[in-house]
C-alpha cells in the first residue's frame, strides 16, 4: 500500500523527533526550557518527570497544539511550526484525555479518524476491526461508547491514534486508568509497531513502565532536563542497593528519615505521594540494625526492605519531594490529533 511504503522509507530517511532550545513561557512561567531532543526512528523515548514539569507541554508542542516560544522542532523531518499540517498527517496521539466520540460506537469512532486521515474506505474498515480485536473492544465495538468505563475508553482512544499506522506515535501517559492485563496488552501491541520501525514518544506515571519499554528516557524537573539516558545507566549513576521503609502515616516521615540517616550512603528520599522513603545503604548495613533504629524511634514501620535501585529511586534522587506543582496552563484537555 502506498501509504505504508511512504511511512516506511520516511522512518529509514529521517530521526523522528529533534528539537533544539525548545521553550514555552506563559507569561512569566517558563513551563519549559532548553530541551534538546534527537530520536531514532524505531525507539522508544520515555519523558518523565512530577504533573508540572513540562512533559505535556512537550507533547503539545510535537504535536502542533501549541507553539513554542523559543527553540525549533522537526517531527519526521518536518518543522511543527512552518509545516504544521504535514506533521499531523504524520502522527498519533493519545493524550491525557479520551477524546472519542461517546455518541457514536467504538466501531464509527475508529472509521471516522481513518476516513479524516483520508484513507481507502476498505482500509479504514479492516484497520478499525483489527484494532478492536487488538485492545479487547471486538465484542462491545457497535455498543455508544458513552456506555464505556474510562479504561475503555483510554484503550479506544490508543486505537484512534493507530488507525493509519503512523510513522511517530505520541502517548500522554496512555496506560492511566488501565487495568494491569490490558496494559500489558497494549504494551504487546506497541511493542510491535515499533519493532515494524514506529517511534514512540511517552509520558507515564508508572516507572516501571518505562524502565522496561523505553529506549531512552529523559526527566524533565521544572521544565528543563534533569538527566537523560537508558534506564541501565540512569540506575547505574545511583549504583549500590536501596533500604526502603514503607510507613503507616505520612505524620512519621521525618523522624522514620532522622532514624534512617545513619544508615544511609547518601540522601534519603521521601515518596511525593506515598508514606516510604528510600535511601542508599551504606556498607556492611544489616537490616535488623535498620528495624531497631526505627523501633527506638517510635516509628511503627510497615514494611522494611533491602533491594537494588530501580528508575523510581531514579526519579525521587533527581527531582526530590515536591509540593503541589503549578498547573500547567497549556495542559487542558485536548482534541486528539487526527
């Protein structure tokens, strides 16, 4: 099919996503700034980083949503500004949001985006029922789809941004309110575009999501890059094993970290969202010494662990425990790009 040899030899001719200096200001907020991007064709970037820290403003100036205010962007060799149209010919997007239809069925959902990406009706029709089946939906696609639960509708969302097999793929944390067996479902899917040469570019609240699907991952923390790299290397900068304490309250978290230190070969690290901290053990640390320093404390622990770092110890050593971030004036749901 013409269309797919043209996706084809653009993934062989051209890296799928550079930026440059890329930056969005509102006002006086650089929401961010001075990110530097190149993506092979084929791989898998992961963005990461806390709700405010620039990962959907990225996604939004990729995607032609919004422009930037300093800094250029190619898209499959194309420039989001000056070339807006022929990028959205080019790519996908799930975003934060579902932005399906819900008075028509999942079946004319997927047949309308195709028949907006202008391809063959035939096409459109064998693409929407392969989709279907692909992400769980085969039995329920002629169903309103304003009967569906939100993970349905994520997963017919994810379906839309396929529907014409786009060489860059843009997914604004696609697996939220999924559960466990379909995310794995979608990761299996995914997993196949890209080795068919698709590049994927991700947001995703779950690390352990990107530590094993992405081929490189950059954190953003307050709109710049913290750090860039695999997850192999990016785990590596922290080396050593981790002692993690998971707490009942998060009222303990202080005085279980001042109990904590002694033991630590480095900073010790609060969870943003839950009672744990996590810290890296220094040498010759038995784990009993750890649970009678919390006893003499006072601190009740729930759990106390040894284990080796993972790309969530990563994330809370890069960007710490923050505060509620600033909302992101560009982050309002979105129409999905079709």
């Amino acid at each position: 099919m013409v269309y797919e040899l043209e996706v084809q030899d653009t993934n062989k001719r051209l890296a799928a996503v550079r930026t440059s200096g890329l930056g969005k200001r509102f006002g006086e907020l650089w929401a961010l700034r001075e990110l530097d991007l190149e993506v092979p064709a084929g791989t898998v970037l992961g963005l990461l980083g806390h709700n405010g820290a620039g990962k959907t403003t990225a996604i939004r100036i990729l995607t032609t949503l919004t422009a930037p205010t300093t800094g250029t962007a190619e898209v499959a060799g194309l420039d989001v500004v000056s070339e807006s149209a022929r990028v959205r010919s080019r790519i996908g997007l799930a975003g934060q949001y579902a932005s399906v239809d819900g008075l028509m069925s999942a079946r004319a959902n997927l047949r309308m985006v195709g028949s907006l990406y202008h391809l063959p009706p035939a096409v459109v029709r064998r693409r929407a029922d392969e989709l279907l089946e692909r992400i769980g939906l085969a039995d329920v696609a002629d169903r309103l789809v304003r009967t569906f639960s939100g993970g349905m509708r994520r997963r017919l969302d994810l379906a839309a941004s396929l529907i014409a097999s786009p060489p860059v793929l843009f997914l604004d944390e696609p697996t939220t309110g999924i559960d466990p067996q379909g995310r794995n479902e979608i990761w299996a899917l995914l997993a196949e575009l890209v080795g068919d040469g698709a590049t994927l570019i991700l947001t995703t609240q779950y690390l352990e999501e990107a530590d094993r699907t992405a081929d490189r991952i950059v954190v953003l923390d307050h709109g710049a890059i913290a750090a860039q790299g695999t997850p192999s290397e990016l785990k590596a900068r922290l080396g050593g094993e981790r002692i993690s304490v998971t707490l009942p309250k998060r009222d303990q978290l202080d005085a279980a970290s001042a109990a904590l230190a002694r033991f630590a070969d480095g900073p010790v690290s609060a969870d943003p969202t839950a009672p744990e901290l996590t810290a890296p053990v220094a040498p010759s640390t038995r784990l009993v010494e750890v649970v009678r320093a919390l006893d003499a404390a006072g601190i009740d622990a729930i759990d106390v662990a040894r284990r080796q770092a993972t790309l969530d110890d990563v994330f809370l050593a890069l960007t710490g425990t923050h505060t509620a971030p600033t909302p992101d004036p560009d982050a309002a749901p979105e129409a999905a790009i079709r």
